[in-house]
C-alpha cells in the first residue's frame, strides 16, 4: 500500500518544483530557471518525437523540433493558471511536431489542407486498426473523421507525395539487381538533334531554291524514301536522288564561306 501512495506524492512534487521553476523565470527573469525546466521535461519531448515518428524521418530531428515546442510552452505559459504546464506544453509541442511535417516532411508540395487531411486519415486508421484487429475500410475511415469516402481515397493517394525515391535508385533489390527508374521512365530518342541542326542550319536553307528546300525536309525531318519523295513531288526517283545531292552541295558551299 505504501508504494500506491507514494505515485501521486512524487507526482505533486514534480509538479510543484515545475511551477516554481517557471515562477522564477517569469517572475524573476530568472534564465536558470529556465533551462532547468528544458533539461526536466527533455524526456517528455523525446517521447513525443517518438511517438510521432515517422518511417524515414530522422529521430534527432524531431526531437528538436519537439524541444522548440518545449521551449515556447515554457516562454508562453502563464504560472498563474492552475492546470498543470504538462497538460499545455504536449499539445504546443504536438503543434510543433505537425507544423514540421506538413511544412518540410513532404518531397512534393502538397495544399496545407490536404496536408492535415492525410494526417487526419493517418491517425484514423491507426486508431481504428487497433480497435477493429484488421485494416479498416474507406467507409469506417471517413465515417471516424466527419468525412466522406472520395475525401478519404483523395487524402490516400497524396500520402504518397509524402516520400520521393532517386531516379538513381534501382527498381527491384540492391544496386546492380536489374535497371534504375531513371532508365525505365524514357528512352532516348534518336531524332533529338534533329532539332538543334534546323536552327543552326536554317539561315542557310534560305539560299536554297524552294524545290530543293522541299526535297530536304521531306527527306530528313519527315523521313520519307526517295522513291515516296519522288511520287510527292511529281519527279523520278533519280532525279529525287540528284536535287538531294545537289542542295546538300549547295549547303556546304554556302556553309563554308560564311
């Protein structure tokens, strides 16, 4: 029995040493004071940063960032008040800790609303799968948070903005273990320098009469055979053959005395 008793005692004496620490640094402008409480309740911030940890997100950063509520609960709190600065430092903290995934914890830019949206979803099924024993529903999901199923589903797929993988980083398995999504997203394509040989030869085109200019874009930018160019133009194909021969002579000339 001694042992049960002892709980709310310790308890009340942590409290009270709380709120005459935070009498001497608001009273008295006493710093020490301060820093006491910081080192006091650091345990607290930790857990928070625990507790809200996310898969990827560095443990050391959240507990700065769970510090910084620590310290902004103590800077802002009124000792006055008779609740306990625990009951007003966790949620200044939990504030800190939201702020700082919806503001830098996402690789894509995501709207502020549908930001909290998915934090929403996020805790919901949480909750639920612990009370449920299995994965809930969309419908179980939106009907907890006030929502509807087309929110919940839209809050689901930005969750996914939420992480970005390197381009640089293979598909399936360790490196080496088949190709990079870099590779698997494009192909190189093999017309690409067509286009920066138009605009550099294209003043020198102009020199060229208008069949000629004709034959040459049906024959390297449209692709066409010379025996399809012949029957565009109205020519045979060996004539096809000769204006080709005869406007790229053209080009080098004018090419080299410019």
């Amino acid at each position: 029995m001694p042992p049960a008793r002892a709980r709310p005692v310790a308890g009340k004496a942590r409290l009270d040493e709380d709120r005459r620490l935070l009498v001497r640094y608001h009273r008295h402008g006493d710093r020490a004071a301060r820093d006491q409480l910081v080192e006091r309740l650091l345990p607290l911030a930790k857990r928070m940063a625990r507790r809200y940890r996310r898969s990827d997100e560095p443990l050391d950063d959240l507990v700065q960032v769970a510090t910084l509520g620590l310290i902004k609960a103590i800077d802002r709190f009124d000792p006055a008040r008779e609740t306990a600065f625990s009951s007003y430092a966790v949620p200044t903290m939990l504030g800190e800790l939201k702020r700082y995934f919806r503001d830098n914890g996402w690789a894509v830019h995501v709207p502020r609303g549908m930001q909290e949206r998915v934090m929403q979803v996020d805790g919901a099924v949480k909750t639920l799968s612990r009370e449920l024993g299995r994965s809930p529903s969309v419908a179980e999901i939106a009907e907890s948070i006030g929502s509807t199923a087309e929110l919940v589903l839209e809050a689901m797929e930005a969750s996914s903005a939420y992480d970005a993988v390197s381009l640089d980083s293979y598909r399936f398995g360790d490196e080496g273990d088949g190709e990079t999504y870099a590779e698997s997203i494009g192909a190189e394509d093999e017309r690409f320098e067509l286009v920066e040989y138009g605009a550099t030869i294209a003043p020198t085109l102009q020199a060229l009469p208008v069949r000629d200019r004709i034959v040459l874009h049906l024959r390297f930018v449209e692709d066409l055979t010379q025996a399809e160019i012949a029957e565009r133009v109205g020519v045979s194909q060996m004539h096809v053959s000769r204006l080709i021969r005869r406007a790229l002579d053209r080009l080098r000339a004018v090419a080299e005395s410019a």
